[in-house]
C-alpha cells in the first residue's frame, strides 16, 4: 500500500468510523508458552481502551516501508485453497468465533 492509502485507513480508527466489531489477542512467555487469551466485543470496552487500541492500530499503519513496515509478498502457493491466504479468509469469515482457527493462527504466530 502507499502512504495515502494507509493515512485513509487511520482515519477510519475513531470511534464513529470504527468498523471493528471484535478484538482478541494471546499473551505469550519468553519461551513462546501461551499464558492467556481472549476474546472481546470491541464496542463493549470502556471507552479509555478503545482509545488505546485505536492508537494501536495507527502506528501498526505508521512507519516507512523496509523500516519500521513490511511488505508481505503473497505467492501462488499461499493463494492456493487451503493455504495461508485462505487460511486468513477463514478466520476474518468466522468473526473471531472460532476457537480452534484462532489458536491455530497463535500457534502460526508464535512458531514464526
């Protein structure tokens, strides 16, 4: 994505805009041991988290590209069915409700 694309999408990080339904996360030890996770209605939170979560989600968008942002090459391969980018469909489709693709995709994050 270029630079305007991504100054857009932080715009949408605001309370009114916001399209997040859910948020859930994984906490993890130093040897890569899950010690707890969750899952939230993002709406739910008090509104002094979601500001901190929307804060968050801006600077995961800031940053020059090579530095401190990422460009992720998709191949063929992860397109394929069954691969990463359908893996990642899945788990978008399922809302966050599916507790087995979400430890699936800590389990991927972690051993990564």
């Amino acid at each position: 994505m270029i630079k305007s694309e991504l100054s857009e999408i932080k715009k949408l990080y605001t309370p009114k805009n916001c399209s997040v339904t859910r948020i859930a996360g994984c906490y993890v030890d130093g040897e890569k041991n899950k010690k707890a996770a969750f899952v939230k209605t993002f709406h739910s939170l008090p509104e002094e988290e979601t500001y901190k979560y929307f804060d968050i989600f801006r600077k995961a968008l800031s940053g020059t590209v090579g530095k401190n942002s990422l460009t992720l090459d998709i191949t063929n391969e992860a397109e394929k069915e069954g691969g990463q980018q359908d893996f990642l469909l899945k788990l978008r489709d399922s809302a966050l409700q599916d507790e087995e693709l979400l430890d699936d995709y800590y389990n991927r994050i972690i051993s990564s």
